[in-house]
C-alpha cells in the first residue's frame, strides 16, 4: 500500500523534497513524486511522521533562502 503527502512548494524544490525522501527511504522503489497545482504530491511506501514531515518542509523553506536568483 502506498500513503501520499502533499508539500506546498514551488516546480523547483523538487530536488530538495526528492534528497529529502531519499534519505527517510534509502535504496526505495515505493517512492514518487508529481508536481500539481503548486503543491508536491508524494506517494510512499509507509505514512510519513511528523517529525519528517516537518523536516522536508524545513529543507523546503531552507532552499528558497538559498536559491541564487530564482
């Protein structure tokens, strides 16, 4: 069974939410992300916690203090 989480974010925090994932499910092929309507719908193999959750948002709202111009 696959659980899905939505993240508001812009087409170019895919990256970000994309490592973010990757470090919460290592190795994983349960793990899909598609951009709709400005928000992140990811698809993965267990329900994110909160503590996760909160964590990608962070990497999220980090990367547009980073961004160089965009």
């Amino acid at each position: 069974m696959a659980y899905a989480k939505s993240f508001s974010a812009r087409y170019a925090d895919e990256k970000t939410i994309l490592d973010q994932l990757n470090k919460i499910f290592p190795m994983s092929t349960g793990v899909a992300i598609i951009y709709q309507r400005g928000r992140f719908i990811c698809s993965t193999p267990r329900e994110l916690t909160r503590e996760e959750s909160s964590a990608i948002k962070a990497a999220i709202k980090a990367n547009h203090y980073d961004d160089d111009g965009l």
